[in-house]
C-alpha cells in the first residue's frame, strides 16, 4: 500500500500520490524553459559537474549506458559520443514533454538517430536483468518518489561490475555557506524562475 506513505517534496512532506503528481506538474510547466533556467540558476556550473560525472563513467566505443531521467539530453548527448555507433545509448524519464524537449536538442546536435527514447518510471525500468555497462542519473533521484525501489531497479540492469553515476546536490558543509545558501535556494531560485519562465512555483 503507499495510500499513507508520505516523501519530501522540496520543504514539504506530501503523500507519495501526490509527490508524483507534483513532480509532473513542475516537469511539465518547466520543459521549454529547462536548459536555459539551469544555465542561469547555476551560472553554466551544471555543465561542469556533468562533465566531471561523465569523466568516471567509464564508457568507451561499445558500451551500453541507460542515461535515467535524463530530461533534455545533456548527458546523453556526451554519451552517445563516446560510445560510438557500436553502443547504445538509452534516455529514460517518465515525462512526456522532457523527453520531447531532449529528443528536438538531439536530433539538432545530430545525434538522436544514436539514443533511443524511452518513457519509463525508474522504479520499474522497461529493461533486461544485466544490460548495462554504466547507468547515469542526474539531479533526478531526489524527484523520484520509491528510492528503494528504483535504486533495486538500476541495480538489476546493470551488468555485474557496472558503474552506477548518481549526481546529486547536498548539503553545504563548508562554515558560513549554509546562510547564503538557503538565501539562495529560498530567495533568488524562485525570483529566477518567475523573471525568466514565468513560473516561481517550480523552483521553489
Ligand atoms: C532536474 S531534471 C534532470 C534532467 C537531466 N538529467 C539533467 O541533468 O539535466 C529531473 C528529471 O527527472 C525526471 N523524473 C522524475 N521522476 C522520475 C521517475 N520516477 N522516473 C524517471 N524519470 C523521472 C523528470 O521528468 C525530469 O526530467
């Protein structure tokens, strides 16, 4: 039963129905705005961090990576270059307007002929028992509603000494940063998100 479960949603405890119906709504309402807000929310840093997360993926020519809630394709994109036309690159999200988004990007790029799409929740993954060399998921696990269960699901499609990549915000631990943070995440996300996708609502 989940009827009486409840998660976090941001600041908020909320049924686990609910946490999935929210989450939708917030990808839904961003998807035309997404790239552009996560340049100017972390001042092109995301780029960064991406890279640096791609870096310990391990992929090479051949190899078989699901990129999980992988929204518009910025992982994916980098790797489907380095497993080339042998591998096979799987971008999986449960929102119907991400996908959409992540597909026109990469079909721009030139490279959606090399990824296939898949809408899937990550707590049940549409895959074979140990498929995967390497299994991304980046600033989605936090929205996902079962962790357990979609982490159990990551794990059985990885092959056995696969590489699971969470990329994931946390907590500050430097002194002092935890103020400026909050002032940050509280104040200046949402104002962001009401100047430039008309939406404070999803970035609060
Ligand atoms: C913040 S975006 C991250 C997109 C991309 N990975 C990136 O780093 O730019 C989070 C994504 O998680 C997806 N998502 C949320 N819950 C999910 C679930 N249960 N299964 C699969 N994808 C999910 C959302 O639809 C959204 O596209």
């Amino acid at each position: 039963m989940t009827g009486d479960k409840t998660t976090h949603f941001g600041c908020e405890q909320v049924g686990w129905v609910e946490k999935v119906r929210r989450v939708g709504a917030v990808f839904d309402s961003v998807a035309d705005k997404y790239d552009v807000m996560n340049d100017v929310m972390s001042f092109g840093v995301h780029r960064v961090w991406k890279r640096f997360a791609i870096e310990l993926s391990g992929v090479h020519k051949g190899s078989r990576v699901l990129d999980l809630a992988g929204g518009t394709g910025d992982l994916a994109a980098r790797l489907a270059r380095m497993a080339g036309a042998d591998g096979e690159v799987v971008l999986a999200d449960i929102n119907g307007a991400m996908l959409e988004r992540g597909r026109a990007r990469l079909l721009d790029q030139g490279i959606a002929g090399t990824v296939r799409f898949v809408q899937a929740n990550a707590e049940c993954l549409p895959f074979p028992d140990n498929h995967f060399d390497c299994v991304t998921i980046a600033f989605g696990l936090r929205n996902v509603t079962d962790k357990d269960a979609a982490l159990r699901s990551m794990y059985r499609v990885l092959k056995p000494g696969g590489r699971l990549l969470v990329l994931e915000f946390s907590k500050p631990t430097l002194p002092g940063l935890a103020p400026l943070y909050d002032l940050y995440s509280f104040k200046l996300l949402p104002l962001m998100g009401k100047l430039i996708a008309n939406d404070a609502e999803s970035y609060r």
